[in-house]
C-alpha cells in the first residue's frame, strides 16, 4: 500500500516526462549556488529516490559530492530564462531570482 507521500511523489514523477531543473545547495561559506540539469528522474517510490547528474569537471561538482542538503528545482516551460541563467558562468545567480531557503537551508 502506498502512503500519501508516497502516493504525491508518484504524482508529481508521472507527470515529468523530460525537462529542466535547477539544483542547489549552500557552499561551506553559508551562499547559495546552482546549475542547470536536465538528468532527473525518479528512481524508486520506496523509498523514494532520484536521480540527476553533474559532470567531474563542473565547477560545483565538489560542493555537491559533499553536501548533506539539496534541492531540486523544477522549471515550467514559461521559465527558459532561469534555465538560462543557472547554464551560464555568471556571478552570483541568486540575486537576479527570487527565492528563499527550504527546510534544510
């Protein structure tokens, strides 16, 4: 039997057939950082998993082998902008882009 949240995460896997995410996470000096993927996919209901990718030679692939915390940011299609900006090698992104810390920072 699949509980709610098991049940949400199904829902919410069934209707992304392929598209763009922006991960992120804090880096040890306590600023957000990000990239665009487009390697997510649900891997397992129970327990529930992903999975995405990010190159060795990606500049933020230290920071997220590392860290405890992340978050998966998935884009509308009305959103190519910030799929933009997250691709690009522009300073700090997050002052061009609303956002706020989730539960875990």
């Amino acid at each position: 039997m699949i509980n709610d949240e098991a049940r949400a995460l199904r829902n919410a896997m069934g209707n992304f057939a392929t598209g763009i995410t922006v991960v992120t996470a804090i880096d040890e000096n306590g600023e957000p950082q990000g990239m665009t993927a487009n390697s997510f996919s649900s891997v397992s209901l129970e327990p529930p998993l992903i999975s995405w990718c990010v190159g060795q030679e990606s500049r933020l692939f230290d920071l997220f082998t590392k860290t405890n915390y992340f978050a998966v940011n998935i884009l509308h299609s009305g959103q190519s902008a910030i799929s933009q900006l997250f691709a690009g090698a522009e300073g700090n992104r997050f002052k061009k882009v609303s956002w706020c810390p989730g539960i875990n920072g």
